[in-house]
C-alpha cells in the first residue's frame, strides 16, 4: 500500500489567490512526521514544513500551512497568496519511528501559477 | 557552502561501466540517505545509514551499493550501470529525531 498518496498531478492557480495540495498518508506508528517539499526546475528540494503527529496545532510557515487532519489521516499543504515563483512540483512525505525513521514520498503535484 | 554536497551535478555514463556518486555534509548529521527520482515516481529510497557502522537497504537496492566512510560521507556507486538507472539521484542528511532532511542538489545520471 502506499504510504503518502498526492491524487492532484497538476494544479493550476491564479497569482495572488490561495491553493490546496492534497496529501493523505497511510501508517499504524503513532508517531510520525510530515513535510512537505518544494522542487523547482532546477531541480533541487527546498524543505517547507513539518508537523509532528503530536503536535495540536497546524503547523504555519510564512505563506505555508498545513492542514492537518489527524483522524482522516490527511496533511493538506495551503499556500496562500501565490507567487509566479511558487510555481514548481510539491512533495508531501512522512517519517515513521517505528520503520527506522525512513522517509516515504509521494509522487508529487506540478503547481503552475498564472499571473 | 552547502549543507549537503554532491559530485558530480551531472554524469552521463556508458552501459556496463561503473560509476561513484558521492556526498558530503557539515550538519553534523548521523542519518544519511540515498534517493533515486524517477517522472512521476516521487522520491525511492535506495540505501540508508544510521551512522557509520549501520547501512540498510531501501526499496530499490538493487544494482546499487553504499559506502559511508565517516559521518559526513556517503557514497553510492552504481557496480554494472545499465540504462534504466538514469534518473536523478538525491543524497539526503538528518538529525536523530528526523524532523527533517536535508537534500543535496541532486545529480543527474544518465547510462547510454
């Protein structure tokens, strides 16, 4: 079974309005994390944020939050405010502890934002 | 200086020959990894160490092996490259707690 799932390939939205990127994800371990992960075309992997699954609040990262939904197992990335440069492919991942703390990746949405 | 260093950023390589990916980091980092990224794949990982006595496999292990040489190196060599490893390769660092990894900038590999 997988263990992140992102069903939204692509995602279009207008610069300046506000985007959700679906991830859901798939464990037993009562202790895990989650990221996501910006890639641009040149390809490297820029951290955004992270929320443990402990944690009571949803994590916020300047434009960045998450949205996360313990019980439905979901920890959706909204951006708010798009920019021209939030344009690239987006990775939700999760680490288990009780898998040695790997790290699990879904396959990703390409963002494309319009001015 | 980057945290997580790796040479070469690209390589194209023939069939048959063996090939080095190496890595490097100033985190000071115990956990590193070895990722592989194929279009529309995500991120697999091939090989992990926990430190420099412990190495274990990934998903995707096979064809691939790992040296860790201290903490701060981690190398993945391709032993026999064939033409369906050419992908873009990702070496990647973390604390003990794995609040996050760190990635390298990626090398491009490809096998003519």
């Amino acid at each position: 079974a997988q263990k992140i799932t992102q069903t939204q390939p692509g995602m279009f939205v207008q610069e300046k309005e506000a985007v959700t990127l679906d991830c859901t994800y798939d464990t037993s371990d009562p202790s895990y994390g989650l990221f996501w992960y910006k890639q641009p075309s040149s390809g490297e992997m820029i951290f955004l944020i992270y929320q443990g699954s402990y944690d009571q609040q949803n994590a916020t990262e300047g434009r960045y939050s998450l949205n996360f939904q313990k019980a439905r197992k979901s920890a959706n990335l909204v951006i708010s405010a798009s920019q021209l440069g939030d344009s690239a492919m987006y990775f939700c991942a999760m680490r288990e502890v009780n898998t040695g703390n790997q790290f699990y990746f879904g396959t990703g949405t390409s963002l494309t934002v319009i001015p | 200086d980057a945290d997580v260093t790796q040479t070469p950023r690209n390589r194209i390589t023939k069939t048959g020959k063996r090939i080095m990916l190496e890595c490097s980091q100033t985190k000071g980092h115990d956990r590193m990894y070895w990722y592989r990224q194929d279009p529309g794949l995500g991120l697999q990982l091939i090989y992990y160490s926990f430190d420099v006595k412990d190495i274990n496999k990934g998903e995707i292990s096979d064809g691939y092996s790992v040296s860790r040489q201290a903490q701060a190196k981690f190398s993945l060599s391709l032993e026999s490259a064939i033409p369906n490893q050419t992908a873009l390769y990702f070496c990647a660092t973390s604390d003990n707690l794995g609040v996050e990894a760190f990635f390298g900038q990626g090398t491009r590999l490809t096998v003519v």
